[in-house]
C-alpha cells in the first residue's frame, strides 16, 4: 500500500473513532441542578407548600453548604417519594445527583454572583 492510501486510511478510521465517540457522549444526558431541584425538590417545596418554599436564594452558600453537608440525611431520610415508588428521598437521589443539587444551590444562592429561584 502506498503512502497516499496508508494516509487516508488512518484519516479515516480516526474520523470514524471520533464519530463514535461523540455518539457515546451525545448518548449521556448531562443532568442539570435546575432539573434535579424540579424533580426532586420543587414537589414539596413549592410556593404556599406545607414544607416551605425553598430556592437556590432562600439561603446563602454557606447555610447550604450545612444543609447539604449536616442536615440533609436527617431531615430527608423519613421524607418519601410519591412520584418514585414512594422510596425515601435519600435512596431515590443518588450521590452523584445529590452533589449536583449542592453545586446548584451554592452557585445560584442568595449571596452568590448569580442568584436564582427556580420557576
């Protein structure tokens, strides 16, 4: 085989390779803070809700760091599901999705650069 075609075939199967691996990570839906909190949090603590309204802006970052940190597991553990098979909150949230809600709220928290409720 000469140059030219070696060439082009090793071109072509990194296109390939790379097309593949898009499709891999295009595959992986990227969860997002905002999307977790609706699913997960905005249920129960909904404007006018019996558990209280709460948004990234209710509390500052540091109130959230705590919450997340040392309150969490305690005040959520009782807490179930109804819109998953009615299992606890702390075994329906994963810790990866748990530390996704963190992040979010810490960014978007009363004193961050970029507060924000969740509409």
């Amino acid at each position: 085989m000469n140059a030219t075609k070696w060439t082009v075939a090793v071109v072509l199967i990194a296109v390939v390779a790379v097309g593949f691996a898009d499709l891999a990570v295009a595959g992986k839906k990227k969860v997002k803070g905002n999307d977790l909190y609706k699913e997960f949090c905005k249920p129960c603590h909904a404007e006018g809700s019996e558990n209280e309204e709460y948004t990234p802006m209710t509390l500052i970052q540091d109130q959230w760091e705590r919450f997340f940190d040392e309150k969490y597991e305690a005040t959520h553990s009782t807490v179930n599901d109804p819109n998953h098979g009615d299992k606890p909150v702390t075994e329906v949230i994963t810790a990866e999705d748990l530390e996704k809600l963190k992040d979010w709220t810490i960014d978007h928290a009363a004193d961050s650069e970029h507060p924000m409720t969740c509409g």
